[in-house]
C-alpha cells in the first residue's frame, strides 16, 4: 500500500496564522456570484426602493399640499419664538436699564446733598451691603486710586468715557474666579473724581439662555410634531384619493357595479365618493339600458323584418297575377312603416332625454293641448264604442314644446283606446282631466280597462316592454318610454295610479303664471 501523501502543516503555509482557526467561506465565490443583486446588496435595493416610493409620494398634489402646510407652520414658529425671545431679551434690559438709573439718581442726589464726602460714604455703605446684591459700585480719583466700592480697581476692558459701558468682572478666590458680564454707567465728577454704577448681567444672560435653549426646543417639538401631522393628512388623503383611483381603475376594467367606499363623516371626500357613485350609477344604468334596447331592437325587428321579406318574396313569385303582387308590395310598405314608426319613436325619446327640444319651449296652455288631442281621437274612440269625455279648468299655463307634449299625450290616449276593454269585453269611457294642484299642472288620462299590476308599474316605462304575452295588439312599446322622457324634459314627472278598475296615468308640470 501506498503511503499517504504527507500534509503541510498549517504553520508553514505562507502568511498563515498559527493560532488563528482556518478559514471556511460560507459561500464560495461562484455561489457569490450567481445570488441576486438584491441578496448581494440588501441595504442598497432597500434603499431604491424607499428612494423611488419617496420620489412618488413628492409628486403627489397631497404632499405639496402637506409640504405648504409645513411651510407656514415653520414660519409661523419660528416668527412666535422669536417674538418670545426678543420680548425677553427687552423686559431683562430694560429691567437692568431701570435699575441702574434708579441707583445713579439716587447717588446723584446724595452727592448733591453732601459733596464728594457723603458720596463715597454711601458708595461705602451699600458695597457693605447684601453678598449676593449684583450691583457694583466703586469711586476712584483722577489717576485711578479706588476711593470706595466693592471692586478692588477698575474692571478690564472699561473705558474711561462717560457714559454706558460693557465689561467683566472677576468674582471668588483669586484664581478660582469666575468672569461675570457686566453694565454699567460712567459718570466723571469734578476736579476729575470718577463713579462707575453697574450690575453684573450673568443671571439675566443665563436667563436669556435659558429661554432661548427652550424655545429652540420647543420649536423642535412644535416642528416634529407640524411634520408628523403633515404626514398623517397627506397619508390620510392619500389613502382616500387612492379608493377613488381603484374604483376608476375596476370600473375601467369592466366592474361597472362597483362604489367608491364611504366613511360616514359628511366630509368632502365622503361629498365626493357619493357624487362619484351617484354618477357610476347612471353610468351602469344607462350601460345596462343600452345593452337592454339593443337586445330588444334586435328581438322585435327580427320577426318584421323577416315578415318583408317573406312579403317580398310573394311579390317576386307573383309576377304573373298583379292583384297579388300589389298586395304583396303594399303589406311590405305597410311593415315598413311600421319599422320607422319604431324607429322614429327611437329617436324621439333620444332626443327627450337629451333635452334636444328646451330651445323651442313656450308658454302653453296643457287644457288646450288635451282638448286638441282628444278632438283628433274623438271619431277613433266612438267607432272603437268608447266615450271619451274631457274637462279642465281654465289657465292652467305651462312652458314645453308643443309637438312633444301633444306626442305624450296622443301615446297615453292610443294606450287608453288599445287596453282600456274591461275585463268582459265591453267598452266605457276615457276621460281627460286637466286642474291645478299644489301649484303644479296636472293632467290625468283614467280608463276603465284591467290596469297594470303595481309590481309592473316601473318596468313598462323601459323600453320595448309588453305586458301582452302574445304581443298580437299593434304597437311597438315605446309609448309610456317616450311619456317619461317628455314629462322629465319638461321638469315633470309621470306616475301610474290605480283607477279601481282601470289605470290613471298623471303627469305634473311646473306651472307658470
């Protein structure tokens, strides 16, 4: 066998530390390098990423909002602490200021009393005074000797000009001392005597530094707390703006049922989400309405038009009998007809509730329009064996366009004339009525027919709906459509009423005097 190749200790290795553990890399240089970016620098994609969510919140109407906030309320601190503090910068000068006069006058008045003499005695006498009285005093000769005071000779860094000075005053043992500030007043008396009145001004400069370290924190304080409040309104507002950006974005999408959240507190966001959905729901009402008449366009146009075209089609194979094919060609005209009357309804109620008639609006009389109406019904409704009776009172004045009232009011007599056979077969009366109540115009078209059922009184007004199974009475179900939008481009409104038996059909208006 073999011997075992011999091992280096690893003392002897180059630049290898004898007492120090080897070394075993957690991750090997290749592994290292196939790791994410995102694992090899954690602390600078965190980074990124803050950067770039940072950047997007800077962008935001909210937060420049926030920021001016910020702004006026920096100002507005920073404007109140200093007042405070140059308020109390002033009060501790002129306290010092008052004090000083109050001393000087009073030495100026024993001076004048007693000469030279009684002044350096008094001088004397309130040096004597209280340790810790900041007042200082000293009287001293021409040439500088003190003759009096509680100073041992003339403070550094005071001139010898009459007047107010500013200097330093040394204070305890003599190299233990402290050096106060100082203020005082010079004042030379004659033959070249010299009072120095001050006061020593540490308390009131620690006071002032006192104020200004708290006003300085407390605007640190009122300034986090401005920029913590900032950034809860503008994540606050935010949040709100961003429910209405997801309710767009989902309606967008398709969700035409979904609403802006509402909080509750009245606000102008909850103002705003209830407008919003107010509108999303005429948006999704008239979505669905749209999808309703294309179906129904679609379902009652297929049976007529294949009905032309068998018509048609007679014609052509009839070629050789001519009573045959006139027929043929006058059935065809006659579907036709029909075909645009739908279509022509159509576009009269699209028309109405885009307002397209408001601009040919006129004073009218509505008892007048009836009474037209039922004369050009009158020789239908007797031949049909109806009675059809009107009555109104006089003045009963509206503003809409005559063409489209007198339309809405021949579809409600047409209605009443198609199904206002009671239930045994026989024909009564229909009766108009036009009045004034409650400061509205009102006219009522009563039957005497079998009515409409009050769970089906909403649906009839959409379009294309029929309540006859067999759809076998002509008309196309757009008459009570067409009514509605009429009496709301008018400002009015439209309501099915029991008749006992029978159906009342009221339209309101806003009256005119």
């Amino acid at each position: 066998m073999a011997d075992p190749a011999p091992e280096f200790p690893t003392s002897l290795v180059a630049g290898a530390d004898p007492h120090r553990a080897p070394y075993h890399p957690a991750v090997t240089i290749a592994e290292f390098l196939r790791l994410p970016v995102a694992r090899r620098r954690p602390a600078a994609a965190r980074a990124a990423t803050l950067w770039r969510a940072a950047w997007r919140v800077g962008k935001t109407h909210a937060f420049r909002l926030a920021a001016l906030y910020f702004a006026v309320f920096v100002l507005s601190v920073l404007g109140v602490l200093l007042f405070v503090y140059w308020m109390s910068a002033d009060f501790v000068e002129r306290q010092t200021e008052a004090t000083l006069d109050a001393e000087i006058t009073g030495l100026a008045e024993q001076y004048a009393q007693g000469g030279l003499s009684a002044l350096v005695q008094i001088v004397a006498a309130r040096s004597q005074g209280n340790p810790g009285d900041s007042m200082i005093y000293l009287v001293t000769t021409a040439d500088g000797r003190p003759l009096a005071g509680n100073i041992g000779n003339w403070p550094a860094g005071a001139g010898l000009a009459p007047g107010p000075l500013s200097f330093t005053i040394e204070t305890g043992a003599k190299g233990q001392g402290e050096t106060h500030p100082a203020r005082g007043m010079l004042i030379v008396i004659p033959d070249g005597y010299r009072l120095l009145v001050g006061r020593d001004i540490s308390d009131a400069a620690a006071f002032r530094e006192r104020v200004k370290m708290t006003l300085i924190w407390s605007g640190l304080l009122a300034l986090g707390a401005g920029l913590a409040g900032g950034a809860v309104m503008s994540r606050n507002m935010l949040r709100r703006v961003e429910q209405v950006n997801r309710t767009a974005e989902r309606v967008v999408a398709g969700n035409l049922s979904d609403r802006v959240p509402l909080r509750g507190s009245g606000d102008e966001f909850d103002q705003l989400a209830g407008n919003l959905n107010g509108m999303l729901e005429q948006i999704e009402r008239l979505m669905t309405g749209m999808r309703e008449v294309t179906d129904n366009v679609a379902h009652d146009l297929k049976t007529p038009l294949a009905r032309l075209r068998a018509r048609l089609e007679l014609a052509l194979i009839g070629g050789a009998d001519p009573a045959a094919q006139t027929g043929a060609i006058r059935a065809a005209i006659d579907e036709a007809d029909r075909m645009l009357a739908t279509f022509n309804a159509l576009l009269s109620i699209a028309e109405a509730e885009a307002g397209a008639g408001r601009d040919r609006t006129e004073p009218l009389d509505l008892g007048e329009l009836a009474r037209s109406a039922a004369e050009l019904y009158q020789p239908v409704a007797e031949e049909q064996g109806f009675v059809l009776r009107f009555e109104s009172a006089p003045g009963v004045t509206i503003r809409g366009d005559r063409n489209l009232l007198s339309q809405a009011i021949a579809n409600l007599i047409d209605n009443a004339l198609k199904y206002g056979v009671g239930v045994d077969g026989g024909r009564s009366e229909i009766r108009l009525s036009g009045r004034v109540g409650e400061g509205r115009a009102v006219l009522e078209i009563a039957d005497r027919g079998p009515g409409i059922p009050e769970r089906d009184r909403a649906a009839v007004f959409d379009r294309f709906v029929r309540l006859e199974p067999s759809r076998s009475t002509p008309g196309n179900g757009l008459g009570l459509s067409l009514v509605r939008a009429v009496a709301h481009l008018h400002g009015g409104t439209v309501a099915l009423l029991d008749n006992a038996p029978g159906l009342t059909v009221r339209l309101e208006f806003p009256i005119i005097s």
